[in-house]
C-alpha cells in the first residue's frame, strides 16, 4: 500500500519553516506498513492543493495532507479540498464551543477567524486536537483516505498517534512493508561499513545508513508479507547487533538521552551536570525526557573561570596553571558538580565552541568531557568541527554516550 | 520566474533524513529572485523522476534536481535525466583524473563504480565539488535550466554558492519576486491579523504568517520590478511596524536571541538565569549566541527544593508556604541568582513541564517567569499547552522577551 504526502505552506516552500513533519510521517507510514511514493510541498493556493490531490489520487491510496488548516485567509487546505471532492463544509457545533472555551480559558474572546476552524467536510470524522484549535479530519472517499492534519508539528504527532494510527492500521489489509532502524554512536560511519561488510556473506536485507552528528542510524528494509518482512528484520537485526555490540543504543524512537534516562531510573542513580561550553545543552536534552526530575539532581552552566571557582568550588592555581579548557578543570567540574548536588554520577564539559577564542595550542573545536562516578572520574578529549552549534550538540551526544556507557559497565559488575 | 525542486532519494522518503536541502534552495532561489512553484521529494526509480521532471518542465523555467549522483546502483539521476531529455552521457576525463586523485591521496585504489560520477549529459557544464566525487551539472535546455546537485548538503551547499548563484543571476533577467520576514512575538496569530486587517485600505503586497511557539513570523511577498518589490515591501513594512510596535523583535535571519544579546552587549549588562521547568533550554539558546561569554555570566537548572535551597538560597519556609511552582519561588530564584553570579538582569523559572506532577490547582503548563534587576523583580504567569516540548520552548521564548522588553524599557528612560 502507498501513501502521498501533501504539505501546503508558503512558510515552507519559501525556506522559512523547515518541513519536519514530513519526516514524522513517513516514519510511522513506514511502520505502519505503507511505503511513501512521494511527498511535496505545495503553496496556501487552491489550484495547486487541488493538483496535488488529483495527482495523488491518482497513485496512492493514502493521501496525507498538513497545514492551511488555521484560522487566517490564507489558510485553505479545507475549503480547496472540499470543492474538488464536491463535498459541503459542515459546522461542528461541538468543536465550536471547544474553540470558544480554549480562548476564554486564556482570558480572550474568540476572534471571529477562528470560527471556519470548526467546518468540517460532510462525510468526515474529526481529529481532536490537544494542543491547538485545529481539528485534523479523515474521510474514506472511493476507497482512499483522505487526511487532513494541522501544521504545527506539537499539533500534528500526537493527533496522527491517537487517531490516525489506528485507523490506518484497519484501512491496510495488503501486502506490507517494514521498517526498522537501529540507532549506533561512538563509531564512524566508515567503521561502521566496514564491520557491516563482514556479513555480506549473509543475506541481509538492503540497510541504508546516515550519519547525524555523534551517532549513526541503520535503516532495514524488509518486504514481502507480515512473517516475511518481520522475519527477514529481526534475523538482520540479529546479525548487527553481534557485530556492533554496545555501539548499538537504541532503535525507531529511541534517544540517547531517554536511553540515558531509562538505563538511570532502573540502575536507582542520580545525575548532575556542569557545562561550559556545551552551555545547557545537556542539561536541556536530559530534560526534554519526561520524569527526568526522578533523577537529573540539577546543573551549572559556568562559562567564566570566576564563576567555576565561585559555584562549583575550583581551585583558583588550578585555572591558572591548567587553563579553563583542560582535562584538569574538566574533571575538577564533574568532581565539584557531584559534590554539590550529592549525586551519584557527575559530568564536567569544558571547550572552545567558537568562532572565536581559539588559539594555535587550543583550537576551536577541543572540547573536554569527564565523568565522575565516585570511585573513580575520566575524560575524554574531543577535536570537533561544522560550527559552534555542531559541536555544542556533539559534545553533548558524547556526554550522555559516557554516562550510558558507565551505567552499562557498572550494571555488568 | 519559477523553480521546481525536486529531491531524489529514498532515505528523505523513508524519514531517515530530514531534507535540509530543499529549505537551503529555498531561500537562496528566493534572495536571486526567483519563486519556488513545488517542491517534492521522489524515490531512487527512473520513471519517478523522469514523471517529476515533465510535471516541472510544464510550469517551471528553473528545475533543480539533488541526490542520485553518488557511485552505487540505487544513484540513477543522471541516467534518467539524460534518456528523458534524449541526451548522451559523455566522459569527462578531467573530473575522472580528480575522483581518481581523490582516491589515491587517501590511499585507495577507485572502486570501478565511481567511473560513472564522471559521465555528464552532452552540452551540460559540469559544476566541481569541492567536498566530494559527485560532480553536478547545469544545463540550458529548450529556454529552461536544468541542475543536477549532489545530496550530502555539505556538498551541495558550497557547489550551488560557487557555481550556481551566479548562473541564475544570468538567466533570470524577467521580473522578480522579493521577500521580507518580519518576526514577531508576544502576540497571538489572531490578534496579529486583526492588527494588520486594520492596514486593509492600503494596497499591502500578500502576508502570509506562521506561528513557531511563542513566536509569529510575517512574510511580506513583494512582485514586479526590483524597484517595485523593493519599495511595496519597504511601504508595507513601514505600515506593520506602525501598527504592531515592539511586538516585531526583529527580521529575516534574526532570532530572539540573538536580538537580545545584541541589545544587551549595546547597553552593556549582564545576565544569569535559574531554571527549573525549562531545565536548560534557555541557557542553551542563550549560549547558541556567538559571544554570549562577553555577557552570560552563568545559569543554574535547579529541579528540587533541596536544591534551590542549597544552590539559590531560597529560604525554606517561603518554599514550603508557597509551593515550589508560585510566583515567590520564580522571584525568589531571580533574586537568588542575580546575587551568587552578580549580574545587572536574571531569570528565574519555575513551573510544571508534564506529562506528570500536575494538580487541579497547579496544573502542567503552569509556568512562573521572573526578571530581576535590581531595581524591581516582576513576575509573569503562563498556562501553556502542547506538551513538555512545548512547553520549554514557550517557557524560554517568553523569557527572553522579557528580558528584551526589560532593556529596551531601560533604554528608553
């Protein structure tokens, strides 16, 4: 079965806005079985929402579209798509009151715009959404599925894992494909290649890989029925995991930093941080994770050398003699932060992020990371590049590598 | 005049990798003047390109192709190009001496496959990659131009600013389109266009907006001649920014951090920050700024009581008689931090991120955003929706507009 991606916005196609749900989509499409054909953008115009739609009606048997579903003019994914099916705009009395309730809740009166946001076309089941006052909407129309989901991405993804999902489960009854990717870091990809080669002479499904930072994905493609494409993923997946090991993290959703999370919670330690250079970077993915308060004890971000003396206790000839951006200090922060917090593991970051304060000895790019558990504390060095936010997120993925990888040694002891 | 972007490749299709291409193009076909019509991503399979490129030929003078130029079977751009538009592929054994020194320099006999990335299409011009083997091409063809680019961004990037920009700048010679983002925050998307209906007997060139978060971006389309869209756009900005004063923090390329470090550097102060809800994110948007060292002294991410207590000094009795998520305790940890880093502005945030630890009456998105400075400490309530993400990102967005707002009041007096 295949599916037809079809996102409307100026925002996007002028470079403004990047297109992450596209990505969101064929994601779950993929592990719902149906393959993506194509996907495009298309401007907040009728005749290109409808050409669109023609064209996918013509290939696809899922046709998806995202945005032009708010409350401004140029808002007209609903009214473009309902002309072309020939198919009346129906008030959602209900919906209404929900929109009118959300604005008084925040103490405003609805603007008269929002009402169109309550039309749905005849015929079609609305999608509550949690986050926002744009429902989404699903219609089987001649044996298609016509979806219409709203732009904002904190909108869309929970409305598709709620409603969307599960119908699509029910509406693909044929032949699926699957998916599966495993999620790698601490190895190059050229490393990771090159132990992949050794099991050429298995035969494996086609594996795509691609690198994002500090980590790289695997991408498995397994065809043919259920038991076919299942059967042919896990015996690959087999295979990898014995080449790869512990480089191995996670797979489809998984993060580093839930795996960080999830490897904490259940070993029963608690975590703090000290950054400088990576500047709350770290601090900001560890909680981006849902219940990470249960063990993230909290953090320092402490770029000037007075700062790190004064909030985490360095030693003041140690600065001097050492530098700020040195294994020493690095370890000295981890150490000081978990004497503060009373945690159970530390990290302590320092580097040059740039673009300036690099110097022939300390370019920009050296960057330190120690681990305190206690017992013992070690750093690693990094020479990084692509920029002061590649390497804030590289020293980042690096910092929640080493608390993984200590917390999977110390549950082996 | 108008382009097509068309994307090759089954890793975007799949949702491996996020197409960071086609925003790029975007933007750079926008700043030479040129309009993007569509842009779609298509599968490594002939037909589908060969059915993209006829869609595109049919409305676009511009069509841009990435991907599909790499060494391995599943690369077929070239090949499909070439038989749609009936044209030879010819050897250019200057670029095969390159890829074959590219090879050598890293100690490497060529792999046979990469023979073919020197083929280029009869009459095409071959564009050098400065990053890789993948050459592209650029062709005149029946009055429409026809460019061939390399999918790994850090080749196609440099290879379209060396090579490309300039040949477009050449062959558009029509009318032009010009656009402006204006960007906003504090201020709802509605309300906004309530605002600017009020510009309604003006002849505004199109604006459409997009809300990212606490944030609302304004896109002002000017058409015509450059003279013309210079000044519609110039005019229509004139009127917005009559009407919406300092809701508009800044344009194009500018972020709200990057304003705020501005005016604080122009005024001189210093800037710490206590977090709890956004647990980072805020320092680390803070820190994403070039520079921020020269007025970022340091942030704190304090989730317990404990730690507020032993890190910010906040007393006890006040935590226990308030909450932990109250007005007092937000101040409290302004205060708190603003004395232990001794900066001139300071942040404190407190609040319930979710999915848990909500109550009936302290419910998730409740958010405290403190500002201390010295002279006074105010205070702003949020009740935020979408989820933690969200709820972060909203959370630090709205502290860095108090903190923009704060100076911009300062340098007013």
């Amino acid at each position: 079965m295949q599916a037809d991606l079809i996102c409307i916005g100026n925002e996007i196609l002028t470079g403004l806005v990047e297109n992450s749900n596209a990505g969101f989509l064929a994601r779950r499409l993929w592990s719902a079985g149906i393959e993506v054909r194509e996907s495009m953008v298309v401007a907040d115009d009728k005749q290109a929402i409808q050409a669109a739609l023609n064209r996918a009606f013509e290939h696809s048997e899922v046709i998806i579209f995202t945005g032009g579903l708010g409350p401004t003019d140029d808002d007209m994914t609903r009214d473009a798509i309902a002309a072309a099916l020939g198919l009346e705009l129906v008030l959602d009395r209900e919906w209404l009151e929900k929109i009118d309730y959300f604005f008084k809740q925040r103490g405003i009166q609805m603007p008269e715009n929002n009402r169109k946001q309550a039309l749905i076309m005849k015929g079609a089941s609305l999608l509550e959404n949690q986050a926002g006052t744009a429902p989404g909407s699903i219609l089987n129309w001649k044996g298609k599925l016509i979806v219409l989901l709203p732009g904002p991405p904190n909108e869309l993804k929970p409305m598709f894992d709620s409603s969307v999902k599960p119908v699509l489960k029910d509406f693909n009854r044929g032949k699926l494909s699957r998916l599966k990717t495993l999620k790698c870091c601490g190895i190059g990809e050229s490393s990771l290649e090159d132990k992949i080669k050794y099991l050429g002479k298995w035969d494996l499904p086609p594996i795509s890989y691609v690198a994002r930072g500090y980590e790289v994905h695997l991408q498995i493609k397994g065809r043919g029925s259920v038991e076919e494409a299942a059967s042919a993923i896990d015996e690959a997946e087999k295979r990898l995991r014995q080449v790869l090991g512990d480089h191995i993290y996670g797979s489809d959703d998984d993060t580093l930093a839930g795996k960080v999370a999830e490897l904490l919670i259940a070993n029963n330690l608690t975590l703090s941080l000290a950054e400088s250079c990576s500047g709350g970077l770290l601090s900001s993915m560890v909680t981006d994770i849902p219940g990470s308060s249960s063990f993230y004890l909290g953090g320092m971000v402490a770029y000037s050398g007075e700062v790190k003396i004064g909030t985490l206790g360095l030693d003041r000839l140690l600065l001097e003699r050492e530098g700020q951006v040195s294994e020493a200090v690095a370890a000295a922060m981890a150490r000081g932060a978990r004497a503060k917090f009373n945690s159970d593991l530390s990290i302590g970051v320092t580097g040059i992020a740039g673009p300036d304060g690099g110097t022939a000895q300390k370019p920009v790019g050296l960057v330190y990371v120690a681990l305190d558990k206690g017992q013992d504390c070690y750093c690693k060095k990094l020479n990084l590049g692509g920029g002061r936010l590649a390497i804030k997120e590289r020293t980042a993925q690096m910092a929640l590598d080493m608390i993984r990888r200590a917390v999977l040694a110390g549950a082996r002891y």
